[in-house]
C-alpha cells in the first residue's frame, strides 16, 4: 500500500495513548450506548455518511462484539487474529474481510506494527454497487449479496485472500484514499468503486473463506457454478453424476442452500439472461428465448411477465437509466 496511507494510519491515536498509559479495556463509549457491545453506526459514522473509515484501534484485546453496520476490514501491514462465530480467522498483508451484520467477533490485541482499516458501511451505500453487478447475471453474485445481508443462509463473513491480485489492491487503496484524505464527489467515486471491487472479487470466488465448513462452501459454488454455465440444457440428474451424489439427496441440498429448488434456481437464471439480452442486444425476443433454451414461445412470455410484470417487448423498452444509474 501506498507509503503516505502507511503513514497517516500508523499514527498513534489518543485512543491508543491511553491504552499504552495503562488503560486495561476498551473506552466502550467510543463505540456504543447500550449495555450490550454492540458497535454503533451512530457513533463511528459521521451523520448523514454511508461510509467511513478508521485505523484498527491496537494494542489492546477487543472482546466480543456485534455490529450493527456491515464492517470491511482491510490489512495495510502485518496481522490481526479474530474468532468469528467460533472460527479462528487470521489476517495477513492484503488480505480482505467482511463482516456480516449478525457475525460475533472477538479481536486479539495488534501490535504497533499492525495496521489494518475498518470500513463501518450502512447497507444502503451498497445499492449501487449491487445494482453495477446485476448486469453480469451471476448466481455467486447472489451467494455474495446474500452473505451480507441478515438471512439465514447468510455465511458470517466473507475472507478474501487476495494479497496477489492487483486490481483488488489498487481499488481498496483507492477507496481508502478517497476517504482518508476526503476527497471531492468521494461517496459517488466509492459507491463506484465498491461495486468493481465487487465485480474483481466475483472472479476471484476460489481465494473466498467463509464461516462455512470448506466443504458445504465448495458444494455451494458447485452448484452455483454448474447451473451458471449450464442454464440453457442442465439437469439435476447431470449435476448429480458430476458430483457423484444421489439425485434426491442433491435436490434436497440445492432447496437448503439456496432456498428453491433445482428447476427454480434455473429458471431464475433463464429469465435474468433473457432480461439482459433484451437489454444489451438487438436479438429478437424468439432468438433470446432459443438462446437460454425454451421452445414454447407461451410458457416463456407467459413466465417472463411473471417475473418482471410486463411483457419482454415492453421489457425492451425501458431506459437504461432505470437499473441503478443513481445521482447523488
């Protein structure tokens, strides 16, 4: 990371001051006002911001604690140590962490030499990153929006070891930059920002931890992955030998994993291809409908309309503008 960030973050806070003075526990008023720890966007964020950050406070053992905001954690330098939800989670250099709103976590202490930075981020400055993603049709995109909302399939964090892969780095700097050192026009270039980020990390799926047993993450992506490539003629009964496993067992787990079934999973994404042709190309509405294999032109309309409420003439129809383009 850049020299001067380094820099600026490593500057010992009056926070850590006291800690080095002899204070034993974190100062909780810093971070909440209720009786439970819960850290608060009320008193990290500024009024009126989506997004802020702060240098991770070192030197002292953090207990555990919830958020009531979406953290990011980013490691500028060195290593923090964190149990989350009961797993050991370890930071190195590079390496980026999100949190989950319902995650427990518990932070041992930094040393001088450890600097990290924590993004306390209202869901909502999200939107437009979500909304940038909606134009490439991915199931793992879901499986990420989900894992950052509040559902119960939600993973509780999501830790991306992504030390080596520079576009992630130089957008992470970026945001940080932006913030660090307020920026103009800094919420739209990191709404902006967050949403490539998202898109980089859509690619890199294989470098994601989650609070998930290695195993059920990994049948989760196959699954995903399967039906994202395999949407136009996949079937569970393929599916199923792929990853050699009983067909009811299978389409039980892809109903728990994902909350529908097999044929819903593919018909989601059957409509969502559909929308995006209607919207990025000039192909008519019977190749669209061959394209992501339906032959019977009255089911397709007829579940088109379900989907999106109007027809895929109309669908065509709506500007650009419409899917997210947001002013600040």
């Amino acid at each position: 990371m850049n020299k001067k960030i380094i820099e600026k973050l490593s500057v010992i806070t009056e926070e850590e001051k006291a800690i080095l003075g002899g204070e034993e526990n974190i100062d909780r008023k810093i971070y909440t006002e209720e009786s439970e720890l819960v850290m608060s966007a009320s008193k990290l964020l500024e009024r009126g911001k989506l997004i802020q950050i702060r240098p991770h406070t070192r030197f002292i053992h953090f207990p555990e604690h919830r958020h009531n905001y979406v953290e990011v954690i980013y490691m500028c330098q060195g290593s923090t140590t964190h149990m989350i939800n009961g797993n050991k989670v370890v930071l190195e250099t590079g390496d980026l962490l999100f949190l989950n709103q319902n995650a427990s976590q518990e932070i041992e202490a930094a040393r001088e030499e450890d600097i990290a930075v924590n993004f306390i981020v209202l869901p909502e400055f999200f939107n437009r990153a979500f909304d940038m993603m909606k134009e490439e049709e991915n199931l793992l995109r879901d499986f990420l929006v989900d894992s950052l909302g509040k559902g119960s399939r939600s993973a509780p964090y999501l830790y991306f070891h992504v030390s080596e892969v520079l576009p992630v780095q130089n957008l992470i700097e970026n945001m940080v930059w932006t913030l660090l050192y307020n920026e103009p026009n800094k919420r739209s270039i990191n709404q902006t920002t967050m949403g490539l980020l998202f898109l980089q990390l859509l690619n890199h799926m294989d470098k994601m931890e989650t609070g998930e047993d290695p195993y059920e993450k990994e049948m989760t992506i196959s699954i995903l992955n399967y039906i994202e490539n395999n949407y136009r003629d996949g079937s569970l009964g393929e599916l199923a030998k792929i990853m050699q496993r009983d067909i009811y067992w299978l389409s039980k787990e892809v109903k728990r994993r994902t909350g529908k079934s097999f044929n819903e999973m593919m018909q989601t994404k059957k409509m969502s291809q559909a929308a995006y042709l209607l919207l990025h190309s000039k192909l008519p509405v019977i190749n669209i409908m061959e394209a992501i294999g339906y032959d019977n032109s009255s089911y397709f309309y007829r579940k088109f309309k379900e989907r999106y409420g109007m027809t895929p003439k109309d669908y065509r129809r709506i500007p650009s503008k419409a899917f997210g383009i947001y002013e600040e």
